[in-house]
C-alpha cells in the first residue's frame, strides 16, 4: 500500500519525460539540474544513477521529440510519405517550441532519431532520388521546417489570433508611411482564419514539387 509520502519510481523515462515537460514550459534555459531535480521531487544528484550527465539528458529529449514524429508511412508514392512527415513535425516542434535549435546538434543520437534519419533518406531513395538529391532534398526541406517552425514560436502568440490582434491594433500607423503593411495586412492578417503557420504547408508542397522535377531531369 503506498502513503501521501511515497514519491512515483525514479527512472530514466520518467527523467527524461520531466526534464521535456520543463523545457516546454520554461525553455532549455529553465531546465537546470536543480529544477528538474525540484520537478522531480529529489535531490539532483540522484539524477545521475539514471541518466549521467545533462548532455545525456539532452540527447534523450531530443529522441524523445523524435519518437513522437510520424515516420514516412509506406504503401504511398514518397511525395505523399515525406508530405506526411513533415506535416507532423511541424506539429510536434510547435508543441516543444525549445527542440529546433537542438534537434540536429547531438553527437550521440538515439536510437529513434536515427530510425528517423534512416527512414526519411530510404524514402527519398525509393522515390527514385539520387543520393546527391536525396542529400538536397533532405538538407532543404530539415532547414525549412526547423526555421519555420523556430519563427513561428517567436512570434506573438505563435503567429495566431495574438498577431492578428497586434496588427489590427498598428493598422492605422501604416496607412500613411507603410501602404504595402496596411495593404498586406487589410487584405490578408485581419482575414477570418488567419494564421501564420497556414503558410507552411504551400512552402512545402512547393519544395516537394521542385524535388520532384529535378528527380526527372
């Protein structure tokens, strides 16, 4: 039987799933050993008898990100597959707004995002893609999403109603000296259903598309 003082099993798991429930709240800058192991309901040094160090911790998180990425599915032409999983990056990175600038920077991968990095590249290639593309391809499209997805969370609100109400709020001052503000922002921000992340998935049909055309030439 437990008591009011029993505290859940440590384990790595549970580190890792405290320490990426930190880092959506309060950035990679409020995970510290300190409030991670407050989080935890421990003493920080007892941290260390499951996960070794904070780049450990790190490179877990990010695997963690990775798990929760929809892989390529098969069955379906690649456009559809690489489509498909781009699409539920960008909704996992919006939901773990602190994992783009980390997500390529590990020296010491996890078993899933290598499972990620070698099912996107197998996908390129069935498609017909040339290694030298596949290495474009992947490179263009990963520059994308991280930089949208890393400019969609610095925007007011992330880029939804906050900004709308901001540009409503500025509208009047571009009339005057900004026309093409107020234009842009008459005609297409204070419009029903306005959000800046609507652009992302166009940007990416045009990327997979232009791929496409150079896969046949």
């Amino acid at each position: 039987m437990t008591t009011k003082t029993d505290k859940p099993h440590l384990s790595r798991d549970r580190v890792l799933e405290t320490a990426v429930k930190l880092a959506d709240e309060a950035g990679m800058e409020g995970l510290t050993m300190r409030s991670l192991a407050s989080a935890l309901g421990v003493k920080p040094m007892t941290i260390y008898y499951h996960v070794p160090s904070k780049e450990a911790i790190v490179d877990g998180m990010v695997d963690m990100v990775f798990a929760e990425i929809a892989l390529p599915p098969s069955g379906v032409d690649w456009k559809r597959a690489i489509r498909t999983r781009y699409v539920s990056a960008r909704h996992v990175l919006n939901r773990h707004p602190w994992a783009p600038p980390v997500m390529e920077s590990r020296t010491s991968p996890g078993a899933d995002s290598l499972r990620h990095h070698d099912e996107v590249l197998g996908c390129f290639r069935r498609g017909g893609l040339s290694v030298e593309l596949t290495a474009h391809a992947y490179a263009i499209l990963d520059s994308y999403l991280y930089g949208f997805a890393m400019e969609e969370a610095a925007l007011p609100g992330g880029g939804g109603g906050e900004i709308v109400d901001l540009a409503a709020d500025l509208m009047e001052a571009f009339a005057g000296e900004y026309p093409n503000l107020h234009e842009f922002t008459t005609e297409h921000v204070l419009r029903d259903g306005y959000a800046f992340g609507n652009s992302f998935e166009f940007g990416l049909d045009l990327i997979i598309d232009g791929l496409e055309r150079a896969a046949l030439t």
